[in-house]
C-alpha cells in the first residue's frame, strides 16, 4: 500500500504530462505534480497525482478518454473533473479554482521542511497499518480520513486562505454542519435538532461546506425538488465571519452548481431578516409551499438561473 519514496516517480510524471499535452494543445494551460510522489523523501502509494488546469473542462474529456483515463465525476468538490487510469490520479479544474492553490501550497510546504515531511510519512505508515484502512465511510477511506487534521494543520502553517466549496464527507466537516445548523437554525426557531434526521442522507439533498482557509465558515444545502428545481437548505454563515462576503460567495456557487445540474429555479424559506440579502441577489417572490415547512417568519422566495 505505501513504498518508499521512488525517484521514478518525477520521471513518470513528466512523461504522462507530456502525452496530455500533445493530446490538449492549447485546452491545457498548466500540468503539475502533486500528493506525495511529488515530494522527494516521503513514503506514498505508487499512484501519480497530477493537477491539470483546462481552458474548459468539457472540452477536454473525449481526449482523455482516448488516453485511457475514466471519468469519476466531481466527487466532493464542485468544478472539478477527476478522472484516473492505472498509476494515475488526475485532477482537472479551470483556471482560478482554489483548489490547485491549495494542493500546490501543501507540495510545497512538504518540500521545503523535512520535520513536517517525516511526519506525515510516520503517520501515513501508521494508518496503512491499522485493520480498517481500507474501510470507506461515503467516499474516502479510513486512510484518507485519517489524514485529514494533518494537511489542515500544514494549510494552517502555510498560510492557505483560500475559499473552497465541498461538498460534506470528512467528519470535520459533518461536525460543523451540525452544529451551525443546530444552534443558528433549529434553536432559533425553537424546534428540536435531529442530527439523524432523513433529510440528511436523503440522495435528492446534497450538503456543502465553504471554508475560509481551513476553517468552515457557512453551510447549506440543495435540494433537487423535480427536474426543473430545486431548493436552498440550511444556509447559515458563522456568526464569527458574517458580514465579510462569504454568504453571498456560497450562494453564487452554489447557483452555479445547481444550474450545472440541470436545475433552473432555486427556491427558499427565506428568514425575514435575511431578504434584501436574497432580493439584492436576484430573488423575488415565488410560491413555495411546502405545507408547514415555512412559518410565518419566513418570506418565499425564488430565482430563475
């Protein structure tokens, strides 16, 4: 499961890299190397990681089909194309998507102190190790999982500020979105929260996370109500980083995801507080009953995408 380092490596990553290359032309703007082969020194799975920053993400998939790589979909992060063929991981985001600041940020953090390099490896090896590695929860692994506080505490000293949109997986994640949810929506409203409640593994919902950084900051929700729309759930900012443009931000991706799924109307129970938040952003009134969900503190609102 996981070797020692392996110069190899370096030159594998080179030689696929020049393939997809010849293969894009000008769609490919930048290929790089990341995840821990990209590292001298560290112990990794022998699986090649590499980043591919498209000029159009769609553009690019009947190429890489045609040099062997599968397409797995986005999995838990928006905008991303990631496909893999043997020894090879390939992540594919447009230009600007945070996401490749912060893989090439933690690369280079590993690389340049040996201290935080060795330690990842001793914790790698020592997850492999364990009987429940390969024992996936939703999508990822115990392995994978279990990395997770460590790649934030490198972000953390790396200085990564970047706004990532994912989708709920780690239980980091699940963490914070019960907790906002609870406390900035049930309570406030005097109900009772059910953090096993079937809306939450309900497979019509999907459940985001935006992070500030390595910090999650808002939450929400969609969910796809029939074919044509879909409704925004559970949308709540931490009152920490309210008023600094988060809120908005995750609304306009979150827009551009449900849109890229087909989905041409979002619809809310908007607080009325929070509409001339929503109408500045577009939304007007539109029926939206939903037989109590609502209350008489609530405003329907929707947007045509």
């Amino acid at each position: 499961m996981i070797t020692p380092y392996d110069t190899a490596w370096t030159r594998q990553f080179s030689q696929e890299a020049s393939r997809i290359k010849e293969a894009l032309g000008d769609l490919c703007l930048a290929l790089h190397h990341v995840g821990s082969t990209s590292v001298p020194g560290l112990c990794a799975k022998p699986v090649i990681d590499m980043i591919l920053v498209a000029r159009d993400l769609e553009a690019i998939l009947a190429s890489l089909e045609a040099l062997g790589y599968k397409a797995k979909g986005a999995l838990n992060i928006p905008f991303r194309a990631y496909f893999s063929k043997d020894g090879v991981h390939l992540h594919a985001y447009e230009q600007g998507h945070p996401e490749i600041a912060l893989n090439l940020l933690f690369r280079d953090y590993l690389r340049a102190h040996p201290d935080a390099r060795d330690a990842y490896a001793r914790l790698k090896e020592s997850l492999a190790s364990q009987s429940d590695a390969t024992q996936k929860t939703g999508l990822f692994s115990a392995y994978t999982l279990g990395k997770d506080a460590f790649i934030r505490d490198i972000l953390d000293k790396a200085g990564f500020d970047g706004v990532c949109l994912r989708v709920c997986t780690h239980t980091y994640e699940w963490e914070r979105y019960h907790t906002l949810r609870k406390e900035h929506l049930f309570d406030r409203a005097g109900i009772v929260y059910d953090p096993n409640h079937p809306s939450l593994s309900d497979p019509n919902v999907t459940h985001f996370v935006l992070y500030r950084g390595t910090r999650i900051v808002t939450i929400a929700g969609i969910e796809f109500l029939n074919a044509s729309e879909a409704a925004l759930r559970a949308f709540v900012t931490d009152p920490a980083f309210q008023n600094q443009g988060h809120a908005g931000h995750m609304l306009a991706l979150l827009e551009r995801w449900t849109k890229a799924h087909g989905r041409r109307i979002l619809k809310l129970h908007g607080w009325e507080a929070a509409v001339p938040f929503y109408r500045k952003r577009g939304y007007t009134d539109m029926d939206f009953d939903e037989g109590g969900i609502q209350s008489a503190r609530h405003v329907n609102l929707g947007k045509h995408l």
